[in-house]
C-alpha cells in the first residue's frame, strides 16, 4: 500500500563538528589539534576538508573537495576568480553531498566524531547555497554541532568583539543548530573578558560606549540582541597550539549534540 518514508531520525553518532572561522582566526590549527586529540584520546574520528584552495593541509582528511573538484580548473573554465572559483567549486561538491554523507553512514556505527573543515573565506560557506545544502545534509543525519572559532586577542576591543559575536548570531540564526565558540589563542589573551561580557550585558554595554564612535541607542539594542544570543550557546577557550582547554572543549561539543538529540 501506500506509505511515506519515516523522516530521518538523527542516530546518536556520530557527532558532526562544523568548523567555520574567519580568515586568521586560527580555523586551520584548531582542526589540526581538533585531529590529534581525537586521535590520542583513542576515539574515532573522520575528518572532511570542504576548502578547495588550501595548498596544503596539517592533517589527514579522510575526504578531501580537491580530491573531486580542482578549483584552478574551475576557476579557468567559468572565467572565475578567486571567490567565485571557491565558491562554484563548493556548488559543485555539494550536487554530491548525500554520496558523502552516506558514506559517514556507513561507517557511523565505528566513528564518534566527524570533523569538517571549511574554506578560509568563511561567507563563501555561511552565505551560499551549497554551505545550506552541506550543513542540512549533515544535520538531517547525525547530531551537528557548528564550532565559531574567535580569534580572542583580536576581540579585546569592545567594537570588534561586538561585530565577531553579531556575526555569529548571523550564523545562529541561518544554520539553526547549537553553536559553540571556540575563543582561540587563550596563550596569548584569555578569553575572561568575553566570559565577563557575555554575562553582564551592561558591563559590556559600558565597554562598548566607551568607544565615542557608538551611538549609545543602536549600542544598547545591540547589546540587548547578544544578550539573548549568548543564552542560546556555549563556548570554550582553546589554544589550538599549545592544546589549552580541549578537552574542554569536547565536553562542550558533546553537551551540544544532547541539546541536539533533545530539540531536533
Ligand atoms: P586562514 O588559513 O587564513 O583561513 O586562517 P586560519 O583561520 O585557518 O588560521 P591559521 O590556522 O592559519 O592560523 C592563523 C595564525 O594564527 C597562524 O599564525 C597561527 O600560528 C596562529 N594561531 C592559530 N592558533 C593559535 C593559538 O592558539 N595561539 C596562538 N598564539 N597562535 C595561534
């Protein structure tokens, strides 16, 4: 008789960590430190590297884009340049997202974290189709977790932290799946001044008008707007060179994916 397919219920691994960052952030290290503790702490990890222009990577990637896709080629065949070659090379990719995702499937049952990596220009991936396409494919399947990684001594200055966090808040609401901050390079700044922030709006709304720039009502709706936003994630201070705060780090992870299993 008739009968529609079940909907995809999510299996409880393994547990997809997205990494996306800005340029400099230190995206590239983390996953590499991301790999190795994974690896040493004799879990099973799969890594994925969604960035055709990288020249080389510091770690194994079970699957790689450039395998697929050669994004010189595509940028000389589609009269590209550089964005739009990394970006059609994505859309490229992900007409075969589901052959990839199924081939996490068939190994899920040995795996508990999948670790994917994606291009240094992080809005070719927050802004495009084939980043929707990639995250929905992922997270209609497994318990996923979008990892933000904020480069912490750059954020130190109050304007900059804002325009880091509303950006994040951008990449909230687009995914909507549980986000975790990474605040990188604790060695160099611990991130307490963000942890402080984030807890009392109106210490950090002082923090904010201190800066003359500011009109103190947009300031004030923004701070209210991060307010609520930080309500809805968790972070973790990390230094992806010298290790700080991992396993931390993966403890968040892995509350995110309950909070996953709980509302998806
Ligand atoms: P793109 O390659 O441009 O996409 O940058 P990325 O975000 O991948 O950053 P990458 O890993 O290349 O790191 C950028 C710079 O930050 C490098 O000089 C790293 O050595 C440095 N860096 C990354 N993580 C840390 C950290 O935890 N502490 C310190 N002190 N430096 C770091």
């Amino acid at each position: 008789g008739a009968s529609t397919p079940p909907p995809k219920v999510a299996h409880k691994k393994p547990i997809v960590i997205i990494v996306i960052g800005m340029a400099g952030s230190g995206k590239t290290t983390l996953m590499q430190r991301l790999v190795s503790h994974v690896q040493s702490s004799k879990k099973r990890g799969y890594v994925l590297n969604l960035d055709p222009a990288v020249m080389s990577l510091p770690f194994t990637a079970n699957i790689d884009i450039r395998d697929t896709v050669n994004y010189k080629n595509v940028m000389k065949e589609y009269n590209l340049g550089p964005n739009g070659g990394i970006l059609t090379s994505l859309n490229l990719f992900a007409t075969k997202f589901d052959e990839v995702v199924g081939l996490v499937e068939a190994r899920a049952e040995n795996l508990d974290y999948v670790l994917v990596d994606t291009p240094g220009q992080i809005e070719i991936f927050t802004w495009s189709a084939s980043g929707a396409i990639v995250v929905e494919a992922f997270a209609s399947c497994f318990p996923t977790v979008v990892c933000y990684v904020v480069d912490t001594p750059r954020s130190v200055n109050p304007v900059t932290f804002m325009s880091n966090m509303l950006y994040a808040c951008g990449i909230l609401y687009k995914t909507r799946l549980p986000l975790l901050l990474a605040f990188n390079k604790v060695d160099v700044a611990k991130h307490q001044f963000a942890l402080e922030w984030m807890e009392d709006f109106e210490a950090f709304q002082s923090a904010v008008e201190g800066d003359q720039s500011y009109s103190s009502s947009l300031s004030r709706s923004l701070c209210l707007v991060l307010d609520e936003f930080y309500k809805n994630l968790r972070s973790a201070g990390v230094s992806a060179v010298s290790g700080e705060g991992i396993v931390d780090f993966f403890n968040q992870v892995d509350k995110s994916a309950d909070e996953y299993m709980e509302s998806y």
